[in-house]
C-alpha cells in the first residue's frame, strides 16, 4: 500500500521542548480501519549515515548502484527478498544503521580487525572484565559507523556486515481519524515528535523515520492550519497494524470511556472523539433532532472523559482547538488538562494526568463502578503509565472500599476483561542471524522490488545539511 501526504501540520511552537507534527496520508482507494488501529511506514535511513557506513566499509563509488544478490545458506528472513537491488537501496531500506551493535557483533568485528591494537580493545570490550566499560560505551549510542570510525582497521566482507545488522523495522502510528468523517476511508493521520536528542558528551541522534517526514513534508512552521501544497507526487509505503488489544471504541455507544494521554499519547484519542462526533451527528440525522436538543444525545452515548498533559499550555498543548470543540458540542463530556513546566503549573503538586485522576477521584470512581466505564492509557510506558496504575489502585482503594491487594487484582481483572486497555510504547527487541552469506553482482537487472521504495527518497534530493550524526 502507498499513500501521499495530503497535508502536514506543526502542533508545538518553535520554543516548544519537542516538535510534534500531524501528518496527514491520503490513497486513491478505499482502506479499513478503525479508530484505535495504527499503520506502519517503512522509513529509509538516513542517506548520510548510509553513504558513510559504505565509504567506511571501502565500497567504491561506482559499486553502490550496481546490483546485488544475496547467495548461501541461512540468509537472514529480512535479506532474503534481496534478488536484485543495488547496495544503496539494500542498506537504505533493509538493515538497521542506528541501533547500538551487541557483544555478538563487536566480537566478530574483533575478528576482522586488522590491527593487533583495535581487535585487543573490541575483544576486552566484549570480555567479563570489560563490562564496565561496555556499559559507558553503549550509553553513548555508538552506531556501526561509530565502530568502523574508531577502530578503523575492521575490513568485514559486506555480506557479513549485512547478515549481522539487524533489519530494519517499520515504525508504527496511531491513526487519529476516524473512517466515518468526511473522506475518512481515504485517509490516515497521525501525530508524532520529532526525534532528535543528543548524549551528555555531545553527540547528536536522530531518529530514523520521524526526521525523515518532517524532510519530506517540508520542516513547516507553527501554524494553526495544515499545509497542503505540494506533496501530491510522493508514495509512502505503508500497511494497516490493526490493534490486537481491542484498544478500541466499545460497540456500546452508551458506555462510558475514560481516555488517558499525555504528549503525543492522545492521537487515538483524536480518532476516538472523531468517530464519536461521527456517530452523534448520524443519530441526530436519524432522529431528527434540532441543534439545541443536546440532552436528546446524550440518552443514547456514554461520556467521554479525557485526561490531557503537555507542558506549556501555548506551547505543546496539540490539538487544543479540536479537543475544545469537542468539548463545546459534547461528543467530550470532561476535559482534563494537566500542565507540566512554567507558570500554570498548580503549586499542589497537579502537573500530571495522574494527578487529575487523583483530583478527580471521586467522580472517576462514579463512573466506573456505576456506569460501567472502560479506561484507555496510552503513551509512554515507563514513568506514565505506571504512575496512573497505582493511582487508579488508590481510586479503587478510596472509593471503591478495595484493599489495597484486591484493588490490584480487580485492575488485572479489567485488563483481561478488556475494560482497562493500554497502548504503551514498548522497545522492539531484535534478533540479529549470524550465518554464512556472499554478495553476487546481478547484471542486466532493471526491476526491484525496491524501486518503488526510492522514489520517495529520491525527494530529499541529497538535502543532508542538517544530518548531525558526529564522527568520534
Ligand atoms: C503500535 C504503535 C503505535 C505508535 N504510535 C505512535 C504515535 O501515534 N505517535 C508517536 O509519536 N509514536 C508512536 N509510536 C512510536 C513510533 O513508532 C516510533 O517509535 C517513534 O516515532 C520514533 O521513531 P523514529 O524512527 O523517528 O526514531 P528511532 O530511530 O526509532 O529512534 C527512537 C529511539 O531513539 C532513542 N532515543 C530517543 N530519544 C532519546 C533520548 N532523549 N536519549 C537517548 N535515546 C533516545 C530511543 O532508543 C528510541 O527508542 C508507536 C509505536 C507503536 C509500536
Ligand atoms: N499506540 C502507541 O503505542 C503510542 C501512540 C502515541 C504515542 N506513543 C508514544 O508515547 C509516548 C508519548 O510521549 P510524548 O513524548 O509525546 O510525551 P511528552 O511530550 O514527553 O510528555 C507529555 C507530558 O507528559 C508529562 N510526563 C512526563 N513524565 C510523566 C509521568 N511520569 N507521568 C505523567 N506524565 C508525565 C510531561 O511532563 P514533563 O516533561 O514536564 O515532566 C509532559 O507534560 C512517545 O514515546 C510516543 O512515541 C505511543
């Protein structure tokens, strides 16, 4: 599946901490979907770093667009479509550049390292005694380029590098639309930071694909609209990742929803308040009912609660018209917006969504013992969503009469009843096959499987200035 970019927009003012941008994606023909579903692009890397990692491997010029074949046993699963393509596209779109390289990797560098010197340090590097200084050399993110650049006496054959770097995943959004709205089935949209952070020593990173939209969609300002112009060319790949959590609206409409985002955690919010207004103005149609009659509406769709945090309410606060209208036309029934830094930050410890909840304890208790609400956590893993577990515990404990134990259990209950639903970030763990392979020149090739992949590339036209991986 492709789709171009219909429209981009930037949510976070220029002084904001992150850049956060809504990307809107558009196809020719109908998809399916469902609020609570993301999708998956397929990001290439960073063209700098390939060119680097290739010039550091000694692979001549007028190598990198001819092409290639993996042959052998035990291809890994991710190379083995590789029938045809040129060295540039197999390390654009196939391996996995930026990840810190394990022990099992650098021990085999240690093994091509031509220098007594280098493979000492690699091998003490990957050794019991060298733990430490393993830890303090992970913790500076060192890349494969990192690597070559410092022991440059590593002379790898490319069909070993290939088969020990890791394959390139796709990464994952949540779309905040819904397939009801206007045009919905031609749509997906998203929101995302856009990734760039640098170590204690200096070294800049980026991400592999949030940098890569925000190049492509044009770096646009701050603005109160999208931009619209001038990316109807351009075909992202990208694929459906419905949600396998049923992290979904209930078919119910009259259940009550408790929804707990902060930062870029609200996006299937968005979708979920979209397809509810959705819903509500097909039910006025039907039952006719005029625009004053809210109360109507109301007998037949459950309330929706949001618990929001961003930093700066001007800043960082996404999506803040449309959450308000929502909340003007009663698709959200309670807007709960929790303020992290400045000056609108509440003296009695309230910056978090967790505090919200514990302000609002009472009320939230209510609705979930007597209206039967379901609870939606979305966001980062680690310290949010456990810091609204345990205050979710304290609610029932509080309210609910719950020991503390009980309250525990009767939360793990709801997981499994699929009433309290989490759609947390998890680390994507990737295995790496270390197997015997041999790079084999195709020729007279013309066709890819990648080709299609390239055009999109092809767009950044070379546009590296800003690319900050360090050379150490
Ligand atoms: C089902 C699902 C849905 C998702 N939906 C969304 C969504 O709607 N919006 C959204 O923004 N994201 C979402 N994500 C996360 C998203 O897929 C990407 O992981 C994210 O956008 C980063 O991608 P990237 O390629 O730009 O960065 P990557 O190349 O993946 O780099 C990110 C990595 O950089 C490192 N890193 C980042 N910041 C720092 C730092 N300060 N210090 C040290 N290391 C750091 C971390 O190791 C991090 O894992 C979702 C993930 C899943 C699995
Ligand atoms: N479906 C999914 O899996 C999915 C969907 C969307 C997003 N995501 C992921 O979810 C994450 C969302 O984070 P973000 O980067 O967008 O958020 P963020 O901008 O870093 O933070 C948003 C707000 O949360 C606050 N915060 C920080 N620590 C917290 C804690 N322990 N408890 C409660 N609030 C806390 C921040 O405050 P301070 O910084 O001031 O402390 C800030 O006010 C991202 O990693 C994104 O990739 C996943």
């Amino acid at each position: 599946m492709s789709a171009k970019i219909n429209s981009v927009q930037c949510l976070t003012s220029p002084d904001a901490l992150k850049r956060t941008l809504s990307i809107e994606f558009g196809f020719d023909d109908d998809v399916e979907y469902a609020p609570g579903d993301s999708f998956g692009i397929w990001a290439p890397n960073d063209e700098a770093l390939i060119r680097g990692v290739l010039a550091a491997l000694e692979v001549k010029d007028n190598d990198l667009t001819k092409y290639y074949k993996l042959e052998g046993e035990g291809i890994p699963s991710h190379l083995q479509p590789v029938q045809s393509a040129t060295l540039l596209d197999i390390f654009r779109y196939s391996v996995d550049l930026t990840s810190v390289p394990k022990k099992a990797n650098i021990r085999l560098y240690a093994d091509h390292a031509t220098d007594l010197s280098d493979k000492q340090k690699l091998m003490f590097l990957t050794s019991k005694q060298g733990t430490d200084l393993f830890n303090a050399f992970r913790a500076q993110g060192p890349t494969f380029l990192d690597i070559l650049h410092t022991f440059p006496s590593i002379k790898i054959p490319l069909a070993r590098v290939l088969e020990t770097l890791p394959p390139l995943q796709p990464r994952y959004y949540s779309i905040t639309n819904s397939p009801m709205a206007k045009n919905g089935h031609r749509r997906w949209a998203c929101a995302f930071n856009v990734i760039t952070y640098e170590f204690p020593e200096g070294v800049k990173r980026r991400g592999v694909c949030t940098p890569w939209l925000d190049q492509l969609s044009g770096k646009v300002p701050f603005d109160k609209k999208a931009v619209t112009t001038g990316f109807d060319h351009l075909r992202l790949p990208m694929f459906l990742k419905p949600n396998e959590t049923k992290f979904n609206l209930p078919v119910d409409t009259m259940k009550p929803v408790i929804m707990i985002g902060p930062g870029t955690g609200v996006a299937p919010f968005m979708g979920f308040l979209e397809h509810r207004a959705e819903q509500r103005k097909i039910k006025k149609r039907f039952m006719n009912i005029g625009t004053g009659s809210r109360q109507h509406l109301e007998d037949h769709f459950g309330e929706m609660w949001l618990f929001y945090g961003c930093r700066h309410r001007e800043k960082d606060w996404l999506f803040r018209e449309s959450m308000e209208q929502f909340k003007k036309e009663g698709v959200l029934t309670e807007l709960q917006v929790a303020v992290s830094r400045g000056e609108d930050v509440p003296t009695n410890n309230g910056k978090y969504v967790q505090d919200l909840i514990k302000k609002e304890s009472m009320r939230v208790w209510n609705l979930l013992d007597k209206k039967g609400a379901l609870i939606y956590v979305c966001g980062d893993a680690k310290g949010m969503a456990k810091s609204v577990h345990d205050e979710l515990i304290n609610v029932l404990v509080e309210h609910g009469g719950f020991e503390k134990t009980a309250a525990m259990l009767e939360l793990n209950k709801w997981a499994q009843e699929k009433r309290y639903l989490r759609d947390l970030l998890k680390d994507n763990s990737i295995s790496t096959a270390a197997n015997s392979s041999t790079m084999v020149e195709v020729t007279g090739h013309r066709e890819s499987n990648m080709d299609d992949l390239c055009e999109a590339e092809d767009e950044l036209d070379g546009d590296d200035d800003d690319h900050d991986i360090k050379d150490r």
